[in-house]
C-alpha cells in the first residue's frame, strides 16, 4: 500500500514536471511576465535549461517509477525540488532586474 501511494505522488509531480518543462519550452518565442522572452537572452537561456531540466527529471521519475527504486525517486524528488527552487530564484532576479527601454 505504501508503494502505491509513492507511485502515485511521483506520478502527480512528474505530471507537474513535464507540463513546467512544456510551458518553458512553449513559450520562447512569447511573452512569459510582460518579457518577450525571444528579445530576452536571459529569460530565454533561463527558459531553455529549466525546460530540458525538467524534462530530464521528468524522465528520471518515470524510470524511477518503472523500475520501483526508491533511490531514483528520491533523486527525482530532490531534483525537482532544488531545480525548480533554482528555476525560479534566477527567474524572478530577471523579472526583477530587468531594464525597460
């Protein structure tokens, strides 16, 4: 029973994963917070490795849930969280540093 229940919350967090990959790779040739991210080398560069990163964890989690190992799961799990916390501290710096011409 507790399997399962890890099964099923690193499935939920993997769907998470691929869909923040998806959105970061789906917008950078859009607007992401008022920044066209294409005329933004920083947002754009911060799109493109938080987008293959997430992917990459994506497919960690995956794998770790097929081959039930509990260490791929905890590498996942800690990947994702640390990768998205750095994700989103070098996002907001460029929100919040950003030079409106």
């Amino acid at each position: 029973m507790k399997t399962l229940l890890i099964n099923l919350l690193v499935a939920i967090a993997v769907i998470i994963a691929f869909f923040i990959a998806y959105y970061l790779l789906s917008h950078l040739h859009k607007t992401m917070f008022e920044i066209e991210v294409a005329k933004n080398a920083r947002l754009s560069g911060a799109a493109k490795s938080g987008g293959i990163m997430f992917i990459i964890l994506g497919l960690i989690g995956v794998l770790a849930m097929i081959l039930g190992n509990m260490i791929l799961v905890l590498v996942f799990l800690v990947g994702a969280t640390f990768g998205g916390l750095i994700l989103e501290f070098v996002i907001l710096n460029i929100i919040t540093h950003r030079h409106d011409s």
